[in-house]
C-alpha cells in the first residue's frame, strides 16, 4: 500500500490493495518481529566491565556529592 500526503488534496492512497484479516495479521507479526530485533536492549556486558561499573558505584556512594541536594544518578535509573 503505498500512501502519500498532498497538502491540496489531503491523505491518498495509490495502489491499495485489500487484505484478508489472516494475511494483515502475519504482516503485523512480521514487523513486529522485525522491530522488536532492531530495537532490543543492549546486550549483557562483559562481566570484567560490569565489575568496574559495580565498583564505581561502590566509590560513588562512599564519596561525599559536591551537590548536596541532587540524588544519586544510579537510584534515578531504577
């Protein structure tokens, strides 16, 4: 289905094409599929990286925040 927008006459569809509900429903599916792949979350981190990020922080905790009021970043996220 192949759609455009023309300011003076509106939204047009050119060569629509009718589907059944099965056939629309696969195609659904299949994009849904297709985005959930391309958007995924990122990977596992290698566990030496996620060490260092845990020990970070650990030190960022025990450190005193040059703003006093801010939160910190790690509790934000959660």
């Amino acid at each position: 289905m192949l759609a455009l927008s023309l300011p003076e006459r509106g939204f047009v569809m050119r060569n629509r094409i009718e589907l059944d509900p099965k056939h629309s429903r696969a195609i659904v599916e299949e994009i849904g599929e297709r985005l959930r792949a391309f958007l995924k979350e990122e990977p596992e981190l290698p566990e030496s990286l996620r060490t260092q990020i845990d020990r970070l922080r650990e030190l960022e905790e025990q450190s005193p925040s040059i703003i006093p009021a801010a939160e910190p970043w790690d509790k934000r996220r959660r």
